[in-house]
C-alpha cells in the first residue's frame, strides 16, 4: 500500500464521519486523559506496567508457538478486568469520588441554612482556626483540624466525641493542651462548628514510602486528604510547624495570613460557587 492509498482510504473514512461521532471520540480522548492521569499520579502506574508486560508476553509466546505460556497468560488476561478492580480498589475509589463532587448541593435547594448565613460562619470560623494555629505554634502543642466539604465524614465522626461548639482560640487551645482527654485525635469542623474532637483518622495509602521524619498527626492529615476532598491543618509538637494537607499532598511553613487566604479560597469560595450555582438552577426552574 503506497502513499497516495493510505491518503484516500484516510479521506474515505473522514468523510463517512458524523457530528455524533466527533463526539463520541471526544469523550473516549478525555476518559482516557483522566485515566493516564490516575494512573500517573497513584502507585497505579507500577501496576499497568506489569500487565503490559503480561500482553507483550502473551503476544511473544504466540508469535514463537510457545503453547503452555501462552494459555497461561491467556487465562490471566481474561480475568484482568476483575484483578484491575480488585488491585485498583483505592484509586478507583478516589476517582469516583472527585466525579461525585460537585460545586452545589441538590440536597439543599430550599432546605437547611442559607448560603450568607454558612459563609459568615465559616469566616468566623477561619479567624478561630488561624488565631488558634498561630498560639499553638508558638507553644509546640500539637494540633490536627480537619475541615470538612463535599464528601461527608461520618466514620470518622463517630469515632470521637460530638461537641458541636462555636470555634475559637479558647476551645482549640483546651481541646489541644496535652493533658486533656480529647487532644489526641483530630479535630472535625462542619459548617463552621467543631463537630467532633479526637477523632481518629485513616492511615495513608502509601504509608512506607512518606518522610521518615514526619509524625502520626502528618500521617494521620494525608491518610485523611486521601481519602476526601476535606483541608487538614496540622500543627508540628516537635517543631510549631504549622502543615496543610490537601489531595494527598502535605506543604508546610504557613503562616497565620497565608493559612487564612488557603482556608478562604478552598471553604468560603467554594460556598458563594455553590450559591451561584443553586441560584442558576432555581433560574432555569422558574422559567
């Protein structure tokens, strides 16, 4: 087949092509960004590498004849769906998780507290968090907030114990003085109120291959960013380092007005985003 077929059976098949189909390619390219995506950023990718040598393999045993590897790979190939399930349990997790996420909350189209009222409070809530992480610091008392968003924290919630108290430097600093009974765990916030105290959290994926050098509390913040789309604050006993986890990812030397523009542009943003949004849906429903 010489240049000029492969440029007609090309055209041919360009012009056989519908506005749906465009589409439908569309779709699949994007599915696959988010899939090479995952899979880059997760141990995923050590993964997809061994079943890729699994296909060479079994294409190498066809093309030389070798019969007893080839129905072995065979048989485990057709079972892959299954093992790529099992074996991508967490970060198939994950990944539906960050779909289900949306920027509003059906759910409370006319019911519970308005948006200004929620947004007021979390501002108020912030300040307390920030004055807070600042006197700890200055202390070395270890502190761990996690402030809760889309995705709800209920077992996490009922492992400790429910407080529903109004946020301030007071509160935090009985909650976190080392010889109370609730400074061991975390902290959970819920439309601006302290929810729960020591709760416990959920260890990371990847606990082995973290700093040898950060403690149970920076442990405890990833494990829980990797599990949910909440914001976790930590407070370093060793060192007063105030820490934030989000997404997995742990970054570090905050200070009080760097800590209150992340909490503001991840907690009250996202609060007037969802307003906006429920405010276009009622919109489109009057009319």
């Amino acid at each position: 087949m010489n240049f000029h077929d492969i440029k007609d059976a090309f055209f041919s098949i360009l012009s056989t092509l519908e506005f749906k189909d465009f589409i439908d390619v569309a779709i699949l390219a994007y599915i696959i960004y988010i899939a090479l995506k995952l899979i880059r950023e997760t141990r995923a990718g050590q993964l997809v590498k061994g079943i890729l040598f699994l296909v060479a393999g079994y294409f190498f045993s066809k093309f030389f004849e070798l019969k007893i590897i080839e129905y072995l790979l065979k048989s485990a190939l057709d079972i892959g769906l299954i093992a790529m399930i099992i074996l991508f349990q967490p970060e198939l997790r994950r990944a539906l998780e960050k779909f289900g996420r949306t920027k509003f909350d059906i759910l409370s189209f006319g019911f519970g507290q308005g948006s200004d009222t929620l947004t007021k409070k979390w501002e108020t809530a912030i300040d307390a968090i920030c004055d807070s992480c600042v006197e700890l610091s200055a202390t070395c008392t270890g502190a761990l907030i996690v402030v809760e968003r889309q995705v709800r924290l209920g077992e996490q919630i009922e492992t400790g114990t429910i407080m529903n108290a109004t946020p301030s430097k007071e509160v935090f600093g009985n909650i976190f003085y080392p010889k109370t009974p609730l400074h061991d765990g975390a902290v959970i916030m819920r439309d601006g109120i302290i929810l729960a105290a020591a709760c416990f959290l959920p260890k990371p994926q990847n606990d082995a291959i973290i700093n040898k050098k950060l403690g149970s509390r920076h442990r405890a913040a990833i494990g829980m960013s990797e599990n949910s789309d909440a914001v976790i604050i930590v407070v370093s006993e060793e060192t007063g380092q105030i820490s934030v986890a989000m997404n997995g990812v742990l970054t570090r030397d905050y200070t009080r007005e760097k800590l209150k523009r992340l909490l503001y542009k991840e907690v009250t943003d996202e609060k007037q985003n969802s307003k906006n949004s429920a405010d276009g849906e009622r919109s489109k429903t009057d009319k």
